[in-house]
C-alpha cells in the first residue's frame, strides 16, 4: 500500500545531519576514500597558510586510537566575534556549511590561491567527527573548542597567553557511525604528504604515525622539478622547467581571474607518468590540464618532427599515446576562480585555464625544441620509435629463428606492462598478476619505486605440452621473457640466433606470481611455474620466484562501536582467529578477487614487504622437480587420474572459493 504524498512529505536536514547522512555528498563517499578527503579538507586549510607565507612546517600525526592532529604555524583560524556576521567566527567556520575566508580570492583578500574553495571542509569534517578539538593561538590569546558529534560543548575558551607565536591545532576523530571505515593506512598520509611537498616548494610536512610506528619528513626545495629529477633516473633527457602566469576568463559574461602554472618534464624510456596539481590538489581525472598538455605537445611534436624529415613518405602522424609512452610530466597550476568538478576536487573543467596552459606549454616547448636541440632530437626519435614499434607489433607475429631476439629486446615496451622506478636490480620485484582487473588494484596498491606489474591474461599456455614453435608464438609468454631479461634456457638445436640464458641480465630481485586464491588462481600460478621450470629453470634453482599469498576471508570484528578487520590466509588462522574475539560481533566473507580489492588493502595484505606473505619456490632435485611438473601438467595422464582419485577429496573445499 502507497503512503500518503502531499505537502508534508518534504523535510530538510539540519545542523549535522547534514553531513553525517549523507557524507558522501561531501566527501565521494562514506567509506575510507571519504574518511581520507575529510582528512585533506583539513590539511587543505593548513596548506592555504603556508603558501601565503605564513609558518612553513605543518605537523600531522596519527594516535593509536585512529584520531587525527593537524598543527599548522600560520596566522590561526578567526574564532573570536565577527561584527559584519554579527556571529562567533568559530561557529561559521566549524558549525555552517558554505562559510570561510576564501570567498574573495578573486578580489586579492586573504589568499591569492586557495585550495580550499568551498566554505565545506572545516564544517563538513567536524560534522562527521566523533569528536572534534580546536586550538588557535593569535592576538596574544589560546582559543579552545570541543565538539561531539557535531555539536559544540562549551562553548568558546579564551585564554590570555604570552605565547608570540601564531597557529591553529586540530584533532578529530573519524566517526565510524559517519564512514564505514575510519583506519586509514599509513601508505596514504605518507604519499599525500610527499605530494603536498612536492606541489609547494619549500613547505614541510612532519609526519607521526604512532600506529604503524613511523616518523617520516617531507620537502622538496624545488617542487616538481625536483620530483621529476627523482624519477628521470637513466632518462632519454634532463629534466625541463617552465612557469607562467595570466589572467583571463571563461566566458565574455563572467569577471577575469588570474592563473599561474608551472610545467616540469623529460623523456625517460623506463618510466612514464603524467600528474596534475590544481590549488595543490591531485587532479586524478585532470580536466582542463589533461586537455592543454595533450594538444599542445601533439602539436609541437608533429611540427618538430615535419620540420626535421623524419617521417617517412606516407607515414601516418604520431599520436599523443607515442609521446605519452615515454614522458614524465608533472603540472602545477593555481587559480583565483576555480571550477571543479566536485568537493572532492578531482577534475577542473575552466576553458581560460585550458587555453592559456595550452598557448604556455607550446610556446616553452617550442623554445626547448631550439634550446636544446640534441634532447629534443632524442625525444623525438623515441616517439617515432614508439609509433612503429606498435603498428609493427599489431603486424607481425614473431617465429622462433627471426624475431626472438627482437622480443627480447627490453627497449620495445609491453603493453599494460607497469615498470618502477628504481634501476637497482636488487631491489626490483615483478608482480605477475592475474588479469587486467587485478592490474588496477595492484598498480594502485603497490610502491612505485620498486615493484612493477604485468597482467597475464587468462590461463596461460601450457609449456610442458606446447612444441617451441608454438610457445615463442605466445605473446602472453613472450612479455614475460622479455620482461625478465635474461634470455631463454634451450637445447642446443634450438638455440641459434635466439638470446641465451644469463642469470646476470635478470632485471629483477623477485619475481612474484600474485593470483586470486581460487581454482582458476591456483591453475594460473601453476601454469606461470611450469612456464620457468621450462624455459628458465635456473630462476627456480637461484630461488628468485616466489608466490604472494592472498587472504581466503576478511574478518571484521565490532568491539564498543569500534570495527577492526583482520585477513587470515587459511581455514586454520580463522578458526584460530575466531577463539580469541570473545567479546563483540564478527562479520566473516570469504576474500574478493584481486581485481575487486581496495589498493590500501592490496598494498597491507599482497605488496607490503613487513606485512605481506611469501612463498618461495624452492627447488627440489632434479628428478622430482621433473616427475612432479610432469604429473600435474606433462603426460603423465594415468598418474594424475590416480592423484586425483586419492587425494582430490581434499581440496573439494576450494570449488567454493569465488
């Protein structure tokens, strides 16, 4: 039966139901990714402060009870009466939605360039705290506030002090009743910080985990040129800087705003990567700074390489892909007027800043182009090598006497292949990972500065059945042995004009085979292993591959409203697990596949070298290595038949896992 809908029917929400119904209006969302925006909202306000000069070192800590600190050295948020408003400051700031400092930037009053924009983040984070603490020192007084659950207890405190330095300190606790998951990993504070040292020069970032026991520093004296120096390691070029500043508008109707940018970049054939900042927020979407750096370099670099004759007659132009393969950039712009996509801040989508980053970046690269002619002609020869060596790749298919080398040749790149940065081999690990779905999770999960990914899709074929010809035809096989380096191991019949194996040139410390925890996983890292023991046994007898155990069931224990999950990896651990959460709720489910998995999650249970899990691949002596692979994967069809008669009742329990 339908209920009644007439003029009662409509209700508003008020004070903090505002947002703690409905966070993910203001946050993206009501789980971690939201509980780690609140985070930035606040860290925002502190970050606006230094980059007007005012104190420049911001203290973060994380207490063991998941509650937050921020301590900034600015000017110290206005908490006293405000005449114009007639009200406290400190109940615009903390208690109305839409209020702050940072509405005439425009108009050159309290800051030039703000992050935070949108009157929301102070307010919003309160609101969506379990409590919420205030401390200010400025005009020779320390102000306190104390919140709960959004509403203030107390009142304002005002205390005369004889402290001449200025600062606001703020410390919350994500309210677990608001977001469905308030532990935020360690991993997230420390690449947010090193991201917010990066985009504001000469700002440090003091960082204090009493969690995970970390203390960490972060600064960066030269901003993004000094990030892109860090990771052109071994690069085609030096590192480019250019800046710029203008003012413009949008559209013929609305008021002129000033823009300043700043573009670093250089051409590196191991690693590639484009990064966006608007106001110092990671543009994860980009926008308007995608669009500028993809015509203008498109442009330049088809105009350089018209200019020089080095297409061929009738060759089709380049592509933004080819430029895009080898380049590290890294954009940094601020406006006075910003249009973003949402709270979160993830894309702009202002036409001026479009435009004028656009006519900025071709003027400066037209002027590298000249200034550094031996640079750019590198750069240049690797687009066009990146162009051809992909229409080459979609063209032919490799034969074993031919082509072999030319697969294994590192310098023609693998598609969805993710290197990392570091080139020192005794620090390199490879993830081989199950699909492209589980590529996503990994890559986002992982430390970029040492450990790549590369997807295999599907099942792989098999080795031990498969006749030479067809194996060096796989091309899913033939990634993995030019990711690696080190040759293939072949009888002597089939070894001429084909890279032989040298243990020396093995580009990687570990080499891991990551799949889901189910039938299909086990298959897949079974068949990945048959690959080694065939073409590249030495591998196995130097113990250099390994298998990352992924966790069969996340447990989620509920102990006086307070949520801790744990990851146990065997039926065994949870049983184990189960007996010692006496108290409280339990909340049990097998584990997702890879490609379903949070990276926070990813990176603490698979890739974390102090938490993750293992599984060397030991060698045994060569005959059972031999009969074993042959029995799961060989011709032995008799003897696995009996295997599975015997023991198969053993791992029925596995058909469940999905």
């Amino acid at each position: 039966m339908s209920q009644t809908y007439d003029n009662t029917s409509i209700s508003q929400l008020k004070g903090p139901d505002r947002v703690r119904l409905r966070p993910g209006v203001m946050f993206g969302s009501d789980d971690l990714r939201g509980c780690q925006q609140a985070f930035f909202e606040i860290l925002s306000n502190s970050i606006d402060e230094a980059r007007e000069g005012h104190g420049k070192v911001i203290s973060i800590r994380r207490y063991e009870d998941y509650s937050i600190e921020i301590t900034d050295r600015g000017r110290g948020i206005p908490l006293d009466f405000n005449p114009n408003e007639k009200r406290y400051n400190w109940e615009l700031v903390y208690c109305e939605l839409y209020a702050g400092g940072k509405y005439k930037t425009n108009l050159g009053m309290n800051y030039e360039y703000s992050l935070g924009l949108n009157g929301l983040g102070a307010c919003a984070t309160q609101y969506a705290s379990r409590w919420f603490d205030v401390s200010v020192y400025r005009d020779g007084y320390l102000y306190e506030l104390h919140f709960e659950r959004g509403v203030n207890i107390g009142g304002l405190k005002k205390t005369e002090t004889n402290r001449t330095t200025t600062g606001t300190t703020q410390r919350w606790l994500p309210d677990d009743d608001v977001f469905t998951d308030i532990e935020i990993p360690s991993s997230y504070f420390i690449s947010t910080l090193k991201q917010q040292a990066v985009v504001n020069r000469g700002v440090t970032f003091e960082f204090t985990d009493d969690v995970e026991s970390i203390k960490e520093t972060f600064c960066y004296p030269e901003g993004i040129l000094g990030m892109v120096e860090e990771m052109n390691e071994n690069g085609l070029t030096k590192a480019a800087y250019f800046t710029g500043e203008g003012r413009g508008r949008d559209r013929k109707d609305r008021d002129d705003y000033n823009v300043k940018c700043e573009v670093a970049f250089a051409f590196n054939n191991n690693v590639n990567s484009l990064t966006y900042y608007h106001n110092s927020s990671w543009l994860e979407y980009g926008g308007s700074p995608d669009r500028a750096i993809r015509s203008a370099f498109l442009s330049e670099f088809d105009a350089f390489l018209k200019d020089e004759g080095k297409y061929r007659a009738n060759e089709p132009k380049i592509t933004f892909g080819d430029i895009e393969e080898s380049l590290i950039l890294i954009t940094s712009s601020f406006s006075t007027v910003t249009s973003y996509e949402n709270q979160t801040k993830r894309s702009i989508n202002n036409r001026y800043i479009q435009r004028f980053m656009t006519d900025l970046i071709r003027r400066n690269v037209h002027v590298w182009f000249l200034e550094h002619r031996e640079d750019a002609l590198r750069a240049a020869d690797q687009v066009l090598l990146n162009r051809r060596s992909r229409e080459k790749a979609e063209k032919t298919r490799l034969t074993v006497k031919k082509n072999l080398m030319q697969q294994l040749d590192v310098s023609t790149r693998v598609r969805l292949f993710v290197d990392c940065r570091t080139q020192d081999v005794s620090k390199r690990e490879l993830y081989i990972v199950e699909g492209n779905s589980a590529l996503g999770s990994v890559k986002m999960g992982r430390d970029a500065e040492f450990q790549a990914v590369i997807p295999v899709r599907g099942k792989i074929l098999n080795c031990l059945k498969a006749d030479y010809q067809a194996i060096f035809k796989n091309d899913i096989i033939m990634d993995l042995i030019k990711i690696l380096g080190c040759g293939v191991d072949l009888p002597k019949k089939y070894s001429k004009n084909i890279l032989p194996f040298d243990i020396e040139k093995l580009r990687w410390n570990k080499v891991i085979i990551c799949t889901d925890a189910d039938v299909d996983g086990f298959q897949i890292r079974t068949l990945i292993l048959a690959m080694f023991y065939r073409l590249t046994p030495e591998l196995i007898r130097q113990q250099k591959i390994f298998i990352a155990e992924s966790p069969l069931y996340e447990i989620t224990h509920r102990l006086k409203h307070i949520d801790r999950t744990y990851f146990v990896y065997s039926d065994q651990e949870k049983n184990e697990l189960l007996s010692s959460l006496t108290d409280g709720s339990v909340h049990i489910q097998r584990s997702k596949g890879l490609g379903e998995n949070e990276p926070e999650m990813m990176w603490d249970t698979t890739m974390n070298p102090k938490t993750r899990r293992l599984v060397a691949v030991m060698p045994e002596d060569e005959e059972t290595m031999e009969s074993t692979f042959n029995l799961l994967l060989g011709s032995d069809v008799s003897g696995r038949r009996t295997c599975i008669e015997e023991t198969g009742h053993l791992y029925l329990e596995m058909l469940d896992v999905g």
